[in-house]
C-alpha cells in the first residue's frame, strides 16, 4: 500500500482553509464592511445576502475537511497503535471539529433568522440600535459571539494539524513507538507489584486470624 495520501490530505487542508478563512473574512470583512451603509435598513440584508452567498461554499469546504479527515484517520490507525501521543491529539482534534461543527451550524440557525427579519434599522450586523426590535437584537447579541468563535475553533484546528504533521518526523514516529513499548514493557511489572501486594495483605490477614 502506498504511504502517499495526497488527494486525502489537500481535502483536509483545503477544506480547513476555507471553513477557518471563510469564517474569518466574513466576520471582518462582510460584517464590517456592511456596517458602513448609510443607510441603516440595508445593513442587515446586505450582510445577510453575503452570508447566505458563502454557504453553499463553506457547507463544501466542510464536507470535504471531514472526508479527509476521515480518510487519515483511517489509513493512520495502525500509527496511533504504535506511536504514544497520537491516539490523544487525535481525540483533541475530534472534539475540536465536533465543537466547530456545532458552532457553524448553529450560527447558520441565527443567521437565517436575521435574514428573515428584513431590514431593521441596526448599527452594524452585529450590533443593534434603540430602534432595533428586541428579538432581532437578541439574534444580533448571539452572533456577535458566534462569528468569532468558528474562527478560534477552527483556528485551533490548524494548529492541532501541524502539531500532528510533526508527530509524522521520523524522529518523533521513532521515539513515541520506543515510549509505547517502554510502557507495554512497564505493565507486567506493574501488575507483578499488585499481585505482590495483595499476596502481603492476605497473609497479613491470616496471619492476623
């Protein structure tokens, strides 16, 4: 079998740089640049309309992150067996995408209800006026939070992933499989001591008795 996964890890890469990209652009760039309308009902829709233009892209980007990942994961199984480390940052990096994917998708349920809101008159996409109705505000207050929060989660990815890439050193490969069989090695010994505890302590008791 070949150790080259090219076309898995340019999905994963790529992926991971439009979904962190996408997501950051959006908050500086469309937010911010829809917040210097004039006119204080066309803020909102304008922003919206932005967003609701890069879905369909991001929902891509994501799904071919994951299928990448997927695919490493699998064809690097029998590496997390053997190397120490890997099976841990590999769990690190799944919470990350979980908690990311939750986050996108629920800032995509808030963002489709400001665009059904038409156009309130608002500060800026994420920042409502007095004039603002309170549920759109509401809506606003949540997003604020939520468009810098997919860029950290997926911002923490990237560098789990070149933190894994580094486990990938020969150098690093060599002495986490020496720690793995350093630790295998250290179990018999281990249980040997129990044993010989327990041993003590039931002679002990019947000593006692």
């Amino acid at each position: 079998m070949s150790e080259r996964h090219t076309t898995l890890r340019s999905m994963h890469d790529l992926g991971l740089a439009a979904w962190f990209g996408g997501s950051l652009m959006g908050a500086l760039g469309v937010n911010g640049a829809a917040a210097r309308i004039n006119d204080t009902t066309e803020r909102l829709p304008v922003a919206s309309a932005g967003w609701a233009r890069w879905t369909p892209v991001n929902a891509a980007a994501i799904g071919a992150h994951l299928a990448g990942a997927v695919g490493e994961l699998v064809t690097e199984s029998p590496r997390m067996a053997r190397q120490a480390g890997v099976g841990r940052i590999s769990a690190v990096k799944t919470a990350l995408t979980v908690g990311a994917l939750a986050v996108t998708g629920y800032s995509r349920l808030v963002g489709m209800r400001l665009e059904k809101a038409g156009g309130p008159p608002v500060e800026g996409t994420t920042e409502p006026s007095h004039h603002t109705p309170a549920n759109v505000a509401a809506s606003q207050r949540q997003m604020k939070l939520l468009q810098w929060a997919v860029p950290a989660l997926t911002g923490a990815l990237v560098v789990v992933s070149a933190y894994m890439g580094e486990q990938q050193k020969p150098g690093q490969v060599f002495r986490g499989m020496l720690d793995r069989a350093g630790g295998i090695m250290s179990a018999p010994k281990h249980i040997g001591k129990v044993a010989a505890v327990g041993a003590a302590g039931r002679s002990l008791v019947g000593a006692a008795r």
